[in-house]
C-alpha cells in the first residue's frame, strides 16, 4: 500500500496544490503507467474539497498523467447525483446534502465507510464504464467472499448486495474519456442516516455493513485488500483485452 505523504488534517479542507502538486510530473513508461495506479491513503476528509481536488486532477491530466485510487472516509454526508430527485431526501437533518455531478440518486457517507474513488485513463486500460462498473462490483464480491460472505452485485440496480441489503454503493463521472468518483463500502459506521434517504432512489432499502455480517478486520485493512482487488481487476481486464488481439 502507498501512502500519500501528503499530511492532510482530519476533516479538514483537502488542498488541491498540496494534494496534486503537478499531475504532469509522475512520468512512467507506458507499461508501468498501465501496471502501477498510484494509491493514496488519505483518511478521514471533507467531501467537497476531496471532489473539488478529484475534478481538478481529472481536467488537469495528460496522456502521461500516473492514474489513481485515493482511499478515504467522510464525515456525515448527503450526497445527490445528477439525476437525483428531491423526494428521495424523506427527513432533512443537519447532514449536509451535497449536489454532484456523479450518475445516480442519493446516497450517504460517514465515518466507518470506505470511500475509493478512481481516477482513471479508460481508454488506457481499454475498459468501457459498464465493464468497469462490474469490475468494481467484483472488487467489493471478492473481497467480502475472503471473510466468506456470499455477495453480489446487480446489473438493474448496480451496486453489491448480501441477500436483500446494499452493502457498497458506486457512482462515476466520465469527463474526456477519464473517470472519478467510484465506489463507497459500509464497514462499521453508524446506518441510522440511511433511514432518512431512499438508497440511490430505492424506497425501503436495506443497508447492512461489515461488523453486521462477522467481518472484524479494520477499516486499514479491508481498504488496502479493496485497492488490490481493484489494481487486480484492471490488471486482468487489460492483460485480457491485449490477448483478445493476438
């Protein structure tokens, strides 16, 4: 796992220069570009100045830009997709709500979540956005199937469930043939916020999270297996596609 080296205070605003002092700078060969997403461990940070940096990274990128996976956690937030509908907010709280520019209704995140977003070249691992959405789904399957939970994920509601419940929600904006945002897996937080939102606009949907289902491994854990489940998938994904040629 690679650390950020960047000190980035708890829940503080995320600053974009520091974060991303020059997304130009970290030139590789192509193979290692393809081979070696940089992932940055960046901890509990604010959601907006953490999508403003993402935005940034992305609109400030070039054909030699090193992609990423930033590994976060968010204090208590709303947040509400492009498509989303003002009636799946049920009870306004004191919760931010937070209208972004990601596909999808409303969904929330707090501590004890695990938030990956990806910051990716699609045309570089030549992966199109509904196969990248089932290969983040399989991230989260393979990973909960190592602490021998059965999951799954669902090409009509995408996301990954356990039984009837949602345990890892995803979302994605692609700008330029570059993605951001990504996917977000409830592990040992507190659920209660969910009751006052229909989950990515489904009415009466279950939430269920890790310690709820026997997994105790900790946030650092589970978060470094998750971006090696990812890297992993591109990898195959890629390695696949470059086959199919031959």
């Amino acid at each position: 796992m690679q650390d950020s080296g960047v000190n980035i205070q708890a829940a503080q605003p995320l600053n974009t220069e520091s974060r991303i002092q020059n997304p130009q700078s970290e030139i590789l060969s192509p193979e290692s570009r393809i081979l070696n997403p940089v992932i940055h461990t960046l901890g509990l940070v604010d959601y907006q100045p953490t999508w403003e940096a993402m935005k940034k990274f992305t609109t400030d990128r070039t054909p030699e830009t090193r992609d990423e996976i930033w590994l976060v956690q968010h204090p208590p937030t709303y947040t509400q997709g492009l498509a989303g509908l003002p009636e799946h907010l049920l009870n306004p709280t004191d919760i931010p709500v937070v209208k972004i520019d990601r596909g999808g209704q409303i969904t929330y995140h707090g501590p004890g979540q695990i938030v990956a977003y990806l910051l990716l070249d699609l045309r570089r691992w030549k992966i199109n956005v509904r196969e990248l959405v089932t290969l983040m789904e399989q991230a989260v399957v393979d990973l909960l199937g190592e602490y021998g939970v059965a999951a799954f994920g669902r090409v009509d509601a995408p996301g990954v469930y356990v039984n009837d419940a949602k345990i890892a929600s995803l979302g994605l904006k692609i700008k330029h043939g570059c993605c951001y945002h990504g996917l977000a897996l409830n592990v040992d937080m507190n659920l209660a916020p969910f009751s006052h939102i229909n989950p990515c606009g489904y009415a009466g949907l279950r939430v269920t999270q890790c310690v709820e289902l026997g997994i105790t491994a900790g946030i650092s854990e589970l978060q470094a297996e998750l971006a090696q489940n990812l890297i992993h998938g591109l990898q195959q994904h890629f390695e696949s596609k470059q086959h199919a040629k031959l």
